[in-house]
C-alpha cells in the first residue's frame, strides 16, 4: 500500500489555511503553486506550503486530514508553529 501525507497551504498574509491530504506532496504542491488542482487554494492564493506530516498508509492520511479539519484555528496554528515557528513556506525543504 502506498503512503500518503496530509498537509496546509496558507496564503502570503496567513489569514486562510487548506488541509489536504496527498500521495505525492512535492507534485501537490507544485499543482496548488500553479493554480492547477482545487478551486479554494487558487481563489484564495493559497500557495504556501505551512505543514506536513507523513504517514506509511494512506489512509491514515485520510483519518489525520479529517481530524485537523475538525480543529479551531488556533489549534492549527500552534500545530504549524511547533515544528515551523515562523510559519515559513516549506516546500523548497520537501525530499
């Protein structure tokens, strides 16, 4: 079975957040930064890449991405600034 990743894309000004969840992060993303893929990230220029979290099987992708997406938003952001303090865009740091 293949692994999977779940992950949050922000705008420049971090006042939107997307949580998605992938096969491929680095295509995935490079989609989200061409405007290519999902409706939401390209209306609300949501093309940096704040967090993610890798996982063996992808459908424990699924299950994280459902449970962040039930979180407040401050608990989103103390997540992506445990382990991104700066809340920088990550995606030239992707493997």
């Amino acid at each position: 079975m293949k692994g999977g990743y779940v992950y949050i894309m922000s705008n420049e000004r971090r006042t939107t957040f997307y949580i998605g969840v992938t096969s491929d992060l680095k295509t995935r993303i490079a989609d989200h930064k061409n405007g290519i893929g999902s409706e939401f990230t390209s209306k609300y220029k949501l093309t940096d890449l704040l967090y993610y979290e890798d996982f063996p099987d992808i459908y424990q992708a699924i299950d994280r991405e459902k449970q962040l997406k039930n979180w407040h938003r401050q608990w989103k952001i103390n997540l992506i600034k445990s382990v991104n303090p700066n809340m920088n865009d990550l995606y030239w740091n992707i493997r």
